[in-house]
C-alpha cells in the first residue's frame, strides 16, 4: 500500500475535547476511525476513547497482515466498542449512559470498506467532487429526505444535533454499512465529526483538498470551520488519507507512507491518548486522569484478545 495520511483534533470554544481519531496500518489493510463523544462530564470522551481504542486494538489482533473479511471485522469492533461502552456504565452505576458516535474505514486490496452510527460523516472524494458520503443517523437527515428542508436550512436547523443511532446507548445501535468500493490513485477518504462538516457545504470541503495534499487541506479545513462555526464551534476533528497505491509509479508524494517492506505482524497506529488529550482543558487532576485511563483500560480488556 500507498497512501499518505493526516488528522487532527481541535477544542473548538468547548471545555473539554470529546472527539478521537486513530488510524492504524498492517503491511496490507489500513483502519481510520473518528468518534464523537456525547454525555456530560468526562462520560462523552470516556465513549470515544474506549471505542476508538476498542477498534484499533481488534484491528491489531486480526489484520496480520490483512484482514480475512472487513465487513466482519467493522461489525464486531463496532459491536464491542458499544457493549464495552455499556459495562463501563454499568460497572460506574451511571444513569447516564456515556454514548458516541462513530465511524471506521478499512482499506484494503485499494478498496474501501466502512460503517458509521450517528452523524460522523466518511467522504469519498474523487476528481474534485463528494463520489460517496455516509448518510447521517439524524432527525435532520430524515427531514431532508422527505423534503421537509433544504440543505441550507438543515445547515442551522436547531435540530441538526438530535441523533438516534450511536455507540453505548441503551438500544443496540443502528450501524450502516458500505458497499465494497474500489479507490483509485489520488483519491481522498475523508473521515470526520460533525463540528468540520457541520459549518461547511460539500462543496466547501471539496475544495479544502484544492492543491494541495492532506497534510495541508486538514487544518486549511478545520481553520474554515472553526472561522464560520465562531463562538459557536464544536469541537472539530479530521483523518484524511490520500491513496497513491501503484508500485509502478515513479513520482512519490511528500510524506507518503508505503507499507510495502512492513513485517506481516507488525503494526503503526497514531492515536493520541486520553492523558493528552483531556488536558487540553485542565479540568481534572493527574489522580482523576489516571482513574479514568484505569477503569477505560478494564472495560476495553474484556472485549479484547490477548
């Protein structure tokens, strides 16, 4: 595999950052995975980080080096990431449930595989246009379908946050699923929570990606946000992944990550940690911070193999 790769997660005028975004690559499969934590304080960034953490590590057990069947693969580490989610709750006696949303690419063999629940979006881009997007679990998307609004009025509609499928809710949750869909040289998949593309058209975020790679088109993107958002911006987070695959080609782009020398059973995973992340806002005490990675580590063990 060739691709290159890039995210970043932002504050926004939030307290504290709910948002995660990982990825993980095999010699032969590539995961990336955006959550958006919901729930009051510190429950909506406990829901994130143990499913971004839960999915990744189900990938590092079962891609080695590729993965037998992808769609299998998103359907149990979504599933777990919820009843983990679930059993935290549980085990903490908390009647509010920590949620996420979520959504999960796999890669492999140049073609893409993914599943979401709730309003983080995937996009698809190819030659300058949105080819495919994920279709959001939201009461404003169902009201866009039926022509109730328009795309601008759904843009503020103050319903445009009520979602109904997510991780660690107490229904199971509703979890779509691609089709298999092949990716060409210079595609771009795009992974994101709802405070990037909430501010912005398709077209908007099309054209971040405008010359330029993706090490320059993600924060060219969440700076547009956070500028249309104002006072009002969410946190925002991205992971974009431009695909180069063909062993053939002569040009390399800057940056490039080429897996194709990689042991069978090794893996790289970027995944920023609870630690770093929750201080951002200084809300807690490095003894509260170290409680909460405890008790996130014990819920992931027991939906994990060793």
């Amino acid at each position: 595999m060739r691709f290159t790769i890039f995210q970043e997660s932002r504050i926004g005028k939030r307290r504290s950052n709910q948002d995660r975004v990982a990825y993980s690559y095999s010699r032969d499969a590539l995961l990336m995975v955006v959550a958006d934590g919901m729930g009051g304080h510190l429950h909506g960034e406990v829901a994130a980080q143990i499913a971004v953490q839960i999915i990744t590590e189900h990938f590092q057990h079962e891609a080695n080096s590729r993965l037998h069947d992808p769609f299998l693969f998103l359907s149990k580490a979504l599933t777990s990431a919820h009843f983990a989610i679930r059993d935290y709750a549980e085990d903490h006696r908390q009647e509010d449930s920590p949620r996420t949303t979520c959504v999960a690419c796999v890669v492999q063999d140049s073609v893409a595989y993914w599943a979401h629940a709730g309003d983080s979006r995937l996009y698809l881009i190819r030659g300058g246009q949105v080819a495919a997007q994920t279709r959001d679990h939201s009461r404003v998307q169902r009201m866009l379908e039926r022509g109730e609004i328009t795309e601008a009025e759904a843009q503020t509609h103050p319903a445009r946050n009520r979602i109904f499928s997510c991780l660690g809710g107490t229904h199971p949750p509703q979890i779509d699923y691609s089709r298999k869909t092949p990716i060409n040289t210079n595609d771009v998949i795009c992974l994101c929570t709802d405070g990037v593309w909430g501010p912005l058209s398709n077209q908007g975020m099309v054209q971040g990606f405008t010359g330029c790679g993706v090490a320059e088109a993600v924060p060219r993107i969440l700076n547009e946000a956070e500028r249309v958002a104002g006072m009002g911006c969410d946190n925002l987070s991205m992971i974009s992944m431009a695909w180069h695959d063909s062993y053939d080609e002569m040009s390399e782009a800057q940056g490039e990550i080429s897996t194709q020398t990689l042991p069978l059973n090794r893996h790289t995973t970027v995944m920023e940690g609870f630690a770093s992340s929750r201080r951002v806002a200084q809300e807690l005490t490095d003894d509260e911070i170290e409680r909460a990675i405890h008790e996130i580590n014990s819920a992931i063990n027991k939906y994990t193999k060793k």
